[in-house]
C-alpha cells in the first residue's frame, strides 16, 4: 500500500493518504494543500450539519 503520512491541519496529527482515494489523488497535485484527517473531516460535517439546522 503507498501512502503519504501528512499532517492534519485541525488537530495536528499525523494521518495517512492512501493511494486510491481523492485526497491522495489531490494531495499528489497540489502538495501546498493543507489536509484534514478522516476524523476532523466528520466532525466538521457534524458541525456543519448541526449549524444549518439551528437555522432553520
Ligand atoms: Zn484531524
């Protein structure tokens, strides 16, 4: 498996690009790009989510 071990810009830790997945594939082309991981990248959907219902 090839992957890329980058930084999370949220919470800081290391986590892992897999080859195959749309990040890797972004990571690839534009490796100024800050990356979030798995984890951080759910919670801001949560979030997201929970801000527009508030909304509503
Ligand atoms: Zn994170």
């Amino acid at each position: 498996m090839i992957y890329y071990e980058i930084i999370c810009r949220y919470c800081r830790q290391p986590f892992k690009l897999e080859e195959g997945t749309t990040k890797y594939m972004r990571y690839k082309q534009r490796r100024h790009e800050k990356f979030s991981c798995d984890d951080c990248d759910r919670r801001i959907e949560d979030d997201s989510r929970k801000y527009l219902f508030d909304r509503e």
